[in-house]
C-alpha cells in the first residue's frame, strides 16, 4: 500500500515547485528533473575537438529516443482510442452481480477501434474485422470487452490462431500480404466461410468507426447472487447507423484520406457530435444451449432467434491528449472480468482469456497494469512485486498469504461459480459444426446491391489464388453455403461450374 504521509509530501512539494516556475518560462530538465543550460549543442573537446561521452544529457536524450518505440502489436496495431462512460438503462441484478450495470451508475470507459492485420501507419480502408475493445473502469475493477465489429469469427478454437494469423499477414518471403497464402488456410477451415462471407460483404468495409456495431463474439456467463449462471452474448448497436464503403470506393477514399476513420472519429467528438452505441445481450440458461442444431459456444455462429434486450447505453466524447500513453499503452484482455462475469466454455475465448494478457505483459512489461491507462480506479491489493518499471508503493514485509500478522480480507461471495463437469479429456473437434448454412443465410439476407458488391469485393481478392486445388475448394464452400453465391462468384472467375457443384454435392454441412 502506498504511504499517505509520503504521498502527501510527494505530491506538496510537486505543486510547490510547479507554482514557484511560471509557465512561460518553464525549465526544460533531464529525466532526472535537473535542469538542462543548453540543448542546441554538445559538450566538445575545445572548439574543434570531439564530443565527449560525459554530455549527459546527450546521452540520455539519445538513449530515450533510441527506445520511443516499443514492441508492436501482432494483431490490431493499427489503434484509435476516446475516452467515453456507460450508462446502464436496465436492471439485470436477476443475471449478474456486476456493478457496472446498476442502475444510476456512471462508469468510464476507454474505447479502442482497430484494424486487425494492418501495421501502425496503414492504411484503414483495409478488407479486415474491425477492433471494437472497451475497458470499463467500474468500482469492482477493470472490464475488458474486447471484440470486433462482427458478432462472429473465423475459427473455433485458439490452437489455429496463430496459424490464421501468419497466414493472412504478410508473406515470410517477400513482406508483402498475398491472397494465395490467405486462402490456402481458409480452403483448408471450412468454418470461415461464414466470416468471409460477412467480411467482404459492404459493411465489412466501415467507412467510420461511428457508423459499426460492435460485438462481444463469444458466450459469456453471468452470475447472479444466488450464483445462478446464464451464457450472454453481447451487442453494441450503433446510434448512428451502419455504413460501409462498396468497392469501387475504396481506392479514391485511401487516396483522398487513408487515416479516414480516426479523422471522423475526432472530428465529430471534436464538434460535439459524441458517438453513442446501445448495449444489447442475448440470453440462454445453460440448459438452453442445446436448442441449437448447432454449437452454441462455438464462436462462428450467430445465436439465431434469441431476442436481444437493451442494457444501456456507451458515449465517447473525449480525444485522448497523448496518443502513446493511451491508444498505444493500453492493454485489453477477455480474462480481466469483474465478480459477476466470467469466461464461458468457448474454446476460441478460452485461448484468448490467456493469450492476450500474456502479449500485453510482453509489449509492456509485468506492470502493464499500473500504467495510468490500465489501472484501475480502485486500490489495487495483492502480493504481486518488483519487476521492471513497478512503481506500486508497496510497502511492509508480508508478501504472501496467508499471514497472521497482516491479513488481507477475502470474500466468498466472490468466488468462481461452480460448473458441473463429465466426460473425459480429449483432443477432438466439435460434433455439431455445420460450416456453411449461417453464410448463405447472411448472403440471402442482402439487397440485390450489397450480393452484388460482396461478389465483386471477394472475387477480386480470390482471382490473386493461384493453387487451383484450394480456389476450387473455396468456390465449392460458398456454393455450398449459396448455390447462387457459387454461380455468381463462378460467373465472376470464368471458373468451371460443374466442377465447383460436383466438390460442392460432396460437402456435408452438420
């Protein structure tokens, strides 16, 4: 714990010296506060002589710049933040304990939009699932919802991750993203035609982070104060509508404006134009999972005909003032979960809710947490320390627990809920998958227009598949799924029809 006394004196002596500079002649220092007589030359050795390494503050300047960047992100490195608070508009204490949606609450919130594949300084038209990540700083802790802004993806379970990863990133050969290598992964995971099919659809090419929903992706769980579980998914509809750019409008939209999206973003928040999305949840009691004719928990899919109920409702209307040590410091992870909320049984979530505290202790350090962005609103109490950069003010010798001589209290009521469990372990996939029926449901949904476009935007990337074998075979998935998607997207490639029917006619779709 911190000490007051010393904090106090901290903070006195701080606004003491702050006030006795004035700001217009505010003293330029080092890193170690000392003041700096001269930063437009290097000490030298006489008038003509080499600089000298005792230049202190050249060193350290150089050092400092030398180490401005740190490790990028492998995925979503392309970030936009804004600061924003939610608001609850229901009472769901019969679902969940969680503060965060009690009703008179106001709870902060930081909000990161992303592109998925993109480097930091690409393009943002790019053909990619957009990242929709809010950290709620509540009175029971951080919550991070990290999702996209499709309530579905393109596998099923964490293993393949870094695999679809390396495949639709830039080749290993020529650092250049090639189409060939993205696909020959999806003609090999049939599950991922129904993301492919949202994805080069009209709205998968946002025009405006304002104008896309956002989605939770996965099941979780709620639990009540009886510890009653319910599996949730959740839903952020956009106030402002949904609008995407169609493919003959991307090229001119990159060459007029290729930071298009943050720019919008900022200059409505800018303007007063604060964006606003309502928070929906879709319910199930655990026995309800199984009214599916297909896996409910698996990440693919859509919960179709679960009614959604409105739950409250997010604004953004604050730009952060330090890029870096907002957008780029902050840390999402699905595993950072507040009483009340809890993983489900989702075996893509169940990857994530390790996998992406982990790279954020490695792009940050081990007190990734104690960074202004990520810290949490209330006191901070455990026995983790030391590290590099921990600057938690700990203090005292008992490090451990339990302890007679300096308990920290526990709750019970907090704990995980209880999950019956059967069966044995095992190494399989799962039973129901039926890959192929939500993407045609989702192709028939669209107007003549949008079918049009989704067929122009996927044929342009699928033209670039030069293994025959694996154009075919995806071909065959979306003719599966469509049989008139199949003969359009055939149409597009001057492909062989009775081919892809004939691969189709052999799929099964269970």
């Amino acid at each position: 714990m911190h000490n007051p006394k010393k904090t106090s004196l901290r903070a006195a002596l701080s606004l003491a010296l702050a006030a006795s500079i004035p700001l217009a002649h505010a003293q330029l220092t080092r890193d170690n506060g000392s003041p700096v007589g001269d930063n437009q030359n290097s000490q030298t050795a006489g008038p003509n002589g080499p600089v000298l390494l005792q230049d202190s503050h050249l060193i350290e300047k150089l050092q400092r710049f030398d180490r401005e960047r740190i490790p990028e992100r492998v995925v979503h490195a392309r970030g936009t933040g804004a600061f924003g608070e939610f608001v609850p508009t229901a009472d769901i204490s019969d679902l969940s304990v969680a503060q965060v949606f009690t009703p008179g609450t106001r709870t902060p919130v930081f909000v990161r939009f992303s592109t998925v594949m993109g480097y930091r300084g690409s393009p943002e038209q790019a053909r990619d699932p957009r990242g929709f990540a809010i950290k709620f700083y509540t009175q029971q802790g951080n919550w991070d919802m990290v999702g996209i802004n499709w309530p579905i993806f393109f596998i099923r379970d964490a293993i393949k991750f870094p695999d679809f990863v390396h495949a639709n990133k830039p080749s290993a050969v020529t650092g250049v993203q090639d189409a060939d290598l993205a696909f020959d992964f999806f003609a090999h995971t049939p599950e991922a035609t129904n993301m492919l099919t949202h994805l080069y659809s009209t709205a998968g090419m946002p025009d405006s982070y304002r104008k896309m929903d956002g989605f939770g992706v996965h099941a979780f769980k709620l639990v009540n104060a009886r510890g009653e579980v319910h599996y949730v998914k959740f839903h952020w509809k956009s106030q402002q509508g949904i609008h995407g750019l169609r493919p003959n409008e991307i090229a001119a939209s990159i060459g007029k404006d290729w930071n298009v999206t943050t720019n919008d973003l900022y200059g409505a928040i800018g303007k007063g134009d604060f964006p606003k999305w309502d928070l929906y949840i879709q319910v199930l009691k655990p026995s309800e999972l199984q009214q599916f004719d297909f896996d409910a928990l698996d990440d693919t899919k859509e919960w179709v005909g679960v009614p959604e109920r409105k739950v409250g409702t997010m604004v953004l209307n604050r730009v952060p003032d330090n890029y870096f040590e907002s957008t780029e410091e902050s840390a999402f992870a699905p595993s950072r979960l507040v009483p009340g909320i809890e993983l489900s049984e989702d075996r893509m979530l169940q990857g994530r809710g390790f996998s992406y505290a982990d790279t954020q202790m490695y792009r940050l350090g081990a007190n990734f947490n104690s960074l202004p962005i990520n810290k949490p609103l209330v006191p901070v109490r455990n026995n983790n320390q030391d590290g590099a950069m921990n600057a938690s003010g700990r203090t005292g010798e008992v490090n451990y627990e339990p302890s007679g001589i300096a308990e920290i209290g526990q709750d019970a009521k907090y704990k995980y809920s209880n999950l019956p469990l059967s069966g044995t372990t095992q190494q399989r996939a799962i039973d129901k998958k039926q890959p192929f029926r939500q993407a045609g449901v989702y192709f028939r949904s669209l107007s003549e227009q949008d079918k049009a476009d989704l067929v122009t935007a996927l044929s342009a990337d699928l033209r670039h598949v030069r293994n025959q074998a694996n154009l075919y075979t995806m071909l065959s998935y979306f003719n599966k799924a469509d049989s008139g998607f199949g003969t359009r997207l055939v149409k597009a490639l001057d492909a062989d029809g009775a081919k892809v029917k004939a691969l189709s006619d052999k799929l099964t779709d269970d």
